[in-house]
C-alpha cells in the first residue's frame, strides 16, 4: 500500500515571490524621488525580538527599502517612550513603524496604542487597524502572521470560497484577525479555543485547518479531516529544545493534502509581508 | 403522540429587568447632581428610524434618563452634518450619542465615524469601539443589536462555555460583534454567510444559532439540532406584509429547546441596551 502523503507548501517561495514583486514595486516608487523606510522600535533587547529584527533588516534590505532601528532602554519611562514613539512617527521619512510587543509591564500599550498613525502602522497596532480587519476594510493594515497565512494559501491556490476553515486560537495577534480574514475571502469560519467541547471533531470539519494555539504539536491526526490543508502558525520548543509547530506534523502530513512545516512555514513569509506593508503605506502617505 | 415544544423565550421580561436595574442606577447618578441623557441625531425621517426613535424615547423616559433629538435634513452637507455632530459631540451634558445608520450616500460614513468620541458612542459608530468589540475589551460599547442577544441568553441562563454557537450572518451591525461577544463568552463559534456550502448541515452543529441574515423564514427545522437555542435577529416582512424573523418558527419551534419570536424578541430588548450604555457612558464621563 502507497502511503498517501500531503503536499509540503513552504514559507520560501511565497517570501520569493513577494519579495520579487516589491522589488520593482520599489523600483517604481524611487523612480519619483521617494525612499520607502521602515523604522522598528524596540524597548530593550529580547532574544526573539531581535531575531525578528535581523530577518526583517535583511529582507528590506532584499526590497531596497530603508530601515532604521531606534533602540530604547528596557526601563524607559512611558513619558519618554511617548515622546520618542511621536518623534518617529512625525518623521517624515518614515513609512511604516513596527513597534515590537509585548512591551515591558510598565508601559501600556492601551495607551500607546493610540499614538501611532493607523497609516504608519504596518504590524496592526492601532485599534483603526484592529476595526478595519473586523471590518473588512482592505486600507488597514492586519498584523504580518495572518496575512502571511493567506499569503501562503493564496500562492498554493487553496479555494477557500465556500470552504469550513477552522482557526484554532483566539488571540488578538492571529486567531481574530486571521479568521476576519478568511471570512472576506468567503470562508466559513469556526473559532476554537482551549474551552472548545471535542476540539479533534470540531477540527475535522475543517477543509482548512490554521493552528494557533501555541502548543507544541497539540495537533495530531485525530484533529485532520482526510484531504484537510493544514496550516502551522505555531513556534514552540518541544522537550528535546526543538523548534516544533502546533501540529504533529509526522502524524499529520499523511492526511492532509497540504500542510505547511515549522519552521519554514507561515514565519517565513511574515517579514515579507512587512515589506509589503511598508510599501502599501508609502504609497497611502504620498497619494502614489 | 405529544408534540415537543420549545421554550418560548421572549424579550419583554430581559428588557424589564435591565430596565428596572437602570432605574436604580440612574437615581444613584443623578443623587450626585449628573443627569444621564441620550442624543439622537438623525437625518431625514425614514419611518423604520422613527419607530426605533419613539420606542428608544419611551424607554429613556422609563429610565428616568434625558434625552434630545437632533434632527437634520435629509440634504445636509457632510460640513453642515460633521459641525452638527460635533456640536453634540462637544455637549457637556450628553453622554450617549446614537447615529441612525445607514445615512444618506453623500454623507461619507468613513469619515464621519471618527468624529464621534469612543466614549459617548452608545452604538459602535466609532472604530475605536470595533476595536474593543474584536478585543473583548468591556470598556467598549458594542452595538445594541448584538448586545440584546448576549442579554436575551443570558437571561434565560443558556450555558455558552464550550458550546458551539453558529451565527448566520457577518455583517458589523450583527453578525461579527455577536461572533466576538460569543467568543468572550467561551463559545466555539461558526460564522456562516450566503457562500456557506451546506448551509443547514454547519447549523445543525449548533448548540446555539443565531440567525441575523435578513430573509423571511429562511431558517427552518433542516437548520436545527434537536433541543438547540434559536435567536432570531432577523425583521423581515413576508409576502402578506407579517412581520416575521429569519427563523420560520412554526417548523422550528417543536425542535428547539428555546427559541426568540418575531415581533417581541431581540428587538424588544434593544432600546434597554441603549439606556444600559447612556448609564454606562455617563459613569466613564464623570470617574463614577
């Protein structure tokens, strides 16, 4: 007996070809005399922070668009993290501003969420953002890791017209917007979470199944409908200190007729995305 | 052979409740010198906005809470229309602000739903509230509709933690708020719409369903799972000119646990909504 297997889509080729398009996009925009910039602002230095930082400098620089860092001390007062926050986004050679959160305890983000321009604000910080993905406003800007999840499933052709797709998570940073998303594109939508009653059935009706959960390979074959396109948003350490996904991708690769890995999954599309972002925004701010 | 029966669960006795609760909460307020009061402001005189207004008028009396229309004609200019709600808007004495939407087409909604102060916007007009609705954030108001359908189940003590609730529907008004109250909630939850494939089967999961689709009687016992709670959004008029819900109650009325008519459902619970959130709105105003 042959076993069947599910279609492995990776991160890479849907970066690759994103990035190729910003490419001449950016061309295009500094043939006017206009330099796309993304300015990151960090408070403190969290390993996984700048992680994230390095791939999203290299990638900018991959697109040929700008970037600066502006790096604060992890005790900063909110007093000054406001003023340097307004600083970088009166700027006006910036484009798209990527504040990296959760911040440290002592600013609050439900204040300082409001001070970034929804027109700057490339990773969904500010609440319009946060209303125009509930509203299916396509000016906004939703946050890098679902869009990077539709990225994937447009470039591998998924239909999603009509289909069940079922976000496993709830979170404000992928499962709300991703299942927002995903709506538009006129998917039936089913949120789940860690209160959900038989999450495996609820899962295996799904044709398109997004992990969000945030532990480590939670989902196994019970949870995989047969032909089920499976998508990892999960980065988590397993026992061993290994990098693993939501899902049991071993178990689950041969019922699924596509599945993303972890890693070089959905979190390597995430900063081409932000490119993209940035460039959408540049375009916005200059009317071009 | 005994014809089971569905629990009839009916709006009035909800809104009596909240009512008679406001009433409570607004002597307390107004025993501090502050008198809670609601501004509607309409344009033109579209006669469904007028029946909404006179029964929104009757229970802010009830509630012993003030309350001013501001009336405008149906040809203001979006400048005329913005200084007017601005003027309201920058009114000291009023606490809730209700926009009837949807306004005539030469007023830009877009625009004008950032004028209205988060605060004060008793019925989702403002991003800011979309926002909060997405978010689970209590401080927000979400939209009255959704809201009497959160009252309505949890008056009749309907157990959501880990059901699955199934909402037919995505609009903002109704649809997507009532996703995010549910969710909040503990519910596993399915959105649906027109593109849904096997509309009645994903309906028939529902230990809850919330019909807000806008079609006469488009829901019928195929929808339904034996003892599921039905919640009728919709006002829909049928060919003999009868007011009646999405929901064709005859058929599903013997295989529901409990269901809401239509007329006296969710809509006889939504003005009460309204007055909660003009209290709500005036304690957040005044630190009380």
């Amino acid at each position: 007996m042959k076993t069947k297997m599910g279609e492995i889509i990776k991160g890479k080729p849907v970066a690759d070809a994103i990035t190729e398009s910003i490419i001449n996009d950016v061309e295009e925009i500094k043939s006017k005399g206009i330099n796309p910039k993304l300015t990151i602002v960090r408070v403190g230095a969290d390993p996984s922070d700048l992680a994230y930082e390095r791939g999203a400098l290299k990638r900018m620089e991959k697109c040929g668009i700008e970037k600066e860092v502006v790096e604060l001390p992890v005790d900063i007062s909110q007093e000054d993290f406001i003023r340097e926050l307004k600083k970088v986004n009166e700027d006006e050679n910036t484009h798209g501003i990527l504040v990296f959160r959760p911040m440290p305890k002592h600013l609050d983000e439900d204040v300082i969420k409001y001070i970034i321009s929804p027109e700057k604000d490339v990773d969904c910080f500010s609440p319009v953002n946060v209303a125009k993905v509930t509203e299916g406003d396509e000016t906004g800007f939703p946050p890098a890791t679902p869009t990077a999840v539709m990225e994937i499933l447009k470039h591998y052709d998924v239909d999603l017209k009509g289909k069940h797709a079922v976000v496993i998570g709830r979170s404000l940073v992928v499962g709300k917007p991703v299942s927002m998303l995903l709506l538009k594109e006129n998917a039936t939508v089913t949120i789940c979470h860690s209160r959900t009653q038989d999450l495996p059935g609820v899962c295996r009706a799904a044709d398109v199944l997004v992990a969000a959960v945030g532990r480590a390979r939670m989902v196994d074959d019970t949870y995989v409908k047969d032909g089920a396109v499976v998508v990892d948003v999960g980065i988590n350490m397993d026992e061993d200190n290994n990098l693993c996904g939501d899902v049991d991708f071993d178990k689950c690769v041969g019922k699924s007729s596509m599945i993303t890995p972890v890693p070089a999954g959905v979190g390597s599309v995430t900063t081409s995305v932000l490119a993209k972002h940035v460039v959408k925004a540049c375009r916005i701010l200059n009317n071009i």
